[in-house]
C-alpha cells in the first residue's frame, strides 16, 4: 500500500515518519518544499502522479493571529488546496485523512463537543479549517477527518517548548486560566492516525469526522503546572513563580475558544483508539530532548 505524506516535515508530519518507519508501506513523504499546498495545479498534477492509496494531510496554514489578516493565504491552504486535494482523491479512489482543529468550534459549550454539534468559528484561522471540512465532505471521496487540539511533541514549535524555554529564562510566568481544553500528544495522533490505515485499505470504513485529543481536560495554566512538575523531576530550571491570569490579560488578534474539550467516544468505539494521555506525552518529550529516561 502506498502512503502520501503531505506537510511531512512539520510537527505532525515528523512523528507520522517516526510511527510509519516502523511499518512496510511505500510511503512517500512530501514538505513544502516538494509539494507547495499553494500551487494548486501542482499539488493536483504532483498527487496524480504518485497515485497513491492513502494521503495524509498533515500540513496546514497554522498561524492564528496571522490569519486575521492574511486571510487570502489561510483560505488558499486551508480551504482551497483542500478542495483540490479532496477531488484527486476522489479522481484517484484514494482515501483522505485530513487533521482539523477545535477551533472550528465557538467555545461556549459546557459539555465535551461531539462530532455532529453546531461549528461556528471565531476568527478566520478555524473558518478557513473548517471550510475545508465542507470541502472534503462535498467532494465524495473517502475521507477520515480528525480534530485534534493543543498539540504538542519534541519537533516545531509549541506550547511545552515555549514553557520550557521561557521557564529558564524568567522568575515568574503568567499563563492564561479561564481556557480549557485537552492537550494531544503528537506522536498519539500519528499513532492513531496508523491504527487506521489497515482499516481503510481494506475498505471497512466509513467516512466520517472523528475527534482525538487529551483524555484530561485542562487549563493552559494546570498544562504548564503539568509541564514544569516533569521539568522540576528532570533537574532543570523552572520559574520560582507561576501566575494564573484570565483570557482579558492576554489579550491576541484573534479569538480563542474559552472551552474546546473534545468528546473522543466515537473514535474510541470505530476504531478501538484511546484518547492521548497528555501526562506521559510530557515525560517522553522531556526524556527525548534531555536524553534520559
């Protein structure tokens, strides 16, 4: 079975290398670099030519605040290449996995968000995320879409980098916590991402929409709590203080999701994959990057 590997060099797109190297498919990964989500004629006539059985689309237009005023580009990434990438797949009878995100959703929920509860973004970041999902599902190829949220590992930058980097730097942090949500591990994303595939090769599943996040909900100030306990554990400089702010303290160009917890149930129940556990995601991280156990 052959493999597409699209945005193969961001954070996503490294650990997906790490978890299919330990597999036999024919995989073909594809940076920006190789593959420009940009040119769309390119991207159409580049995916043609591999035919491939599974493309994973792990890259993404990902700056939030940027977004808000480059929304030509967010839109051409997010949403247009998408579209184009949807329709080969179809044109080729190939499967789609595609990550989205929670921000597709408003934030106001109370309860975990299941797949099938009303979208309604907030800022153009997770409008373009979602027009891509329309898309997807417009196109009538086979397609798994996941949302994922809070994504963190040992590549790219991330919330766990920032905090260990600001964390040698400064006395006292300040982190927002009136924002609650689950952080994922990337490397369990492409840990289900690859439970999935012999599934879909085999042609026992249907399409659909699927979360897979952190199975603790957390704020941003208990994930850096989370953070600086292994940090402390691994012997290295942590703030002497750590202050919980509100979201009006910290104010951004656009507008993040107050509550954005995913109901994983039906990702659970298809597919028999359990939610990431956040906690040891922290540890493996630190381990690989100090290089202890």
């Amino acid at each position: 079975m052959k493999v597409l590997v699209l945005g193969s060099k961001g954070q996503l797109g490294l650990c997906l290398y790490d978890q299919l190297i330990k597999t036999d498919y024919q995989v073909v990964y594809a940076s920006r670099a190789d593959f420009d989500l940009g040119d769309l004629y390119s991207l159409s006539k580049n995916v043609s030519s591999i035919k491939p059985d599974i493309v994973i689309n792990a890259g993404a237009y990902t700056a939030v605040d940027k977004a808000e005023d480059d929304k030509q580009m967010a839109n051409l990434i997010n949403h247009r290449a998408v579209a184009k990438l949807a329709n080969v797949c179809e044109a080729l009878d190939s499967w789609l996995i595609h990550v989205s995100t929670d921000y597709v959703f408003d934030g106001t929920a109370t309860k975990p968000y299941r797949e099938d509860d009303e979208t309604n973004p907030q800022g153009i970041y997770g409008g373009s995320k979602l027009n891509g999902e329309i898309a997807i599902t417009k196109s009538g190829c086979n397609h798994i879409i996941i949302r994922t949220a809070w994504v963190f590992s040992e590549y790219g930058n991330n919330f766990l980098k920032t905090m260990l980097r600001l964390g040698t730097d400064c006395d006292e942090l300040r982190v927002v916590g009136d924002q609650i949500g689950c952080p994922t591990y990337a490397q369990d994303i492409a840990k289900a991402i690859v439970f999935m595939l012999p599934r879909l090769a085999s042609k026992k599943s249907a399409s659909g929409i699927f979360h897979y996040c952190g199975d603790l909900p957390c704020s941003w100030y208990d994930f850096a709590l989370g953070i600086f306990a292994e940090a402390k554990a691994f012997g290295l400089r942590i703030p002497n203080s750590i202050v919980s702010i509100t979201t009006t303290e910290y104010p951004t160009r656009a507008t993040r999701p107050a509550f954005s917890v995913l109901e994983c149930l039906k990702i659970q129940q298809t597919f028999d994959i359990a939610p990431s556990n956040w906690r040891d995601g922290i540890k493996i991280v630190l381990g690989g990057i100090y290089n202890q156990s």
